[in-house]
C-alpha cells in the first residue's frame, strides 16, 4: 500500500469548480488525483530548472539571503534542487 499523508489546501472556488469540471470529464478519478497530478507536474518542473535559474527564482521570491556571492547563491539553489529530486526519487521507489 502507498504511504500518503493528508494535506489541506485552500484553493479559490473558481479553480476547484475548474478540477471538478476536470474530474466530472473523466481526466481525474476524484480532486486528490488532480492535486497529486499538479504536484508531481510542480516538482518535475523544477526539478528540471537550471541551477541558476533556480537561484534566481528562490533570490526574487526571498527565499535565499541577499547577501552573498553569485556562486554562492547558485551553490545553495543546486543543493535545494538535489534534496528536492533526492526526496522525490525515494518516494517513488517505496510506492
């Protein structure tokens, strides 16, 4: 059996009429699908981002120090990015 946890979100009321519009056309069984869909889509997508575009995006969002050197910045977004596939790669393989 798959290890799942529970996660509440709090999405707006348009788009979760959009997911069961999606559901109700036969591309997702129920909204969990849909959301473990979107999440698998999120984390492959960034997972696939450059080193440096993942700095730059972390940087502008405030998620990493401004202060520091280039390299510095790159450096923490590639260790960030290999957690990420890490993390993901495992979850996949005890599934």
């Amino acid at each position: 059996m798959t290890d799942t946890v529970l996660l509440q979100v709090r999405v707006s009321a348009a788009l979760l009429r959009r997911v069961d519009e999606l559901c109700a056309e036969g591309l997702f069984k129920n909204r969990s699908d849909a959301v473990n869909d979107a999440l698998r889509y999120l984390v492959l997508r960034y997972s696939r981002t450059s080193p440096e575009g993942r700095a730059t995006a972390l940087y502008l969002g405030g998620r990493l120090p401004r202060s520091g050197s280039p390299t510095e910045l790159v450096f923490k977004a590639s260790r960030r990015r290999e957690e990420v596939v890490e993390r993901w790669t495992r979850s996949d393989t005890t599934s």
